[in-house]
C-alpha cells in the first residue's frame, strides 16, 4: 500500500484483496501476543480483595488471579508503573506492554 494507496479501500472480501485479510489476521495475532501474556501476569498481581471490587467496575474475568506472580520482566514492569492519576500512565502502560511481549517472543527462541 505503500507504492499503490488506492489498495487501502479495496474490501477485504474482494477476490485479490488476500492481502488486507492476511494483514488483519496477523494484526490480530500480533495484539494477543502483546495483550495476553501482559493481562495474566497483571490478573495474577492483584489481590483478591481488589479482585472483587474490580468485579464490579469492570467485565474483566478475574477468575484466575492467584495474587502472587512469578518474578519476571512483566512483574517488575507492572510494579513499577506510575500511579492511575499520573499523566504518564497511558504511556507507561504500553511501552511496558511492548517490553513484556518482546521479552515473551526472546524465550520462544
């Protein structure tokens, strides 16, 4: 889409648009890989007395938090994330996200 930028509203459902539905799909495959292992390790720091306040303020399944996690790069990176109320938050959030899924895709290989 770089060279053509029309291709860019072609339908996915088109006969030759294989491309856009190959690209979505490994969209999707590449946020699961970041979302995923980043969200358990998240569920499985929070302490059952937040889990059950959280029940109510989100459709989050906490079913499986534990409370305790396995040291690792995305412990430590969730630990160390800045306050709800700080600015940086957001920002933080992601690159640790982005961290923890580049460090899950080094221990595959």
């Amino acid at each position: 889409m770089d060279y053509l930028p029309l291709l860019k509203y072609v339908p996915s459902w088109m006969p030759g648009a294989g491309f856009k539905r190959k690209a979505e799909y490994w969209a999707k495959a590449n946020e699961d890989m970041c979302e995923k292992p980043f969200l358990q390790v998240k569920d499985q720091l929070v302490s059952w007395s937040t889990i059950e306040f959280l029940r109510f303020m989100s459709d989050h399944d906490f079913s499986k938090a534990k409370g305790t996690a396995t040291p690792s790069v995305a412990t430590t990176l969730i630990e160390s994330l800045p306050d709800k109320s700080d600015p940086r938050r957001a920002e933080e959030d992601t690159i640790a996200r982005n961290i923890a899924a580049v460090a899950y895709v080094g221990m595959l290989f």
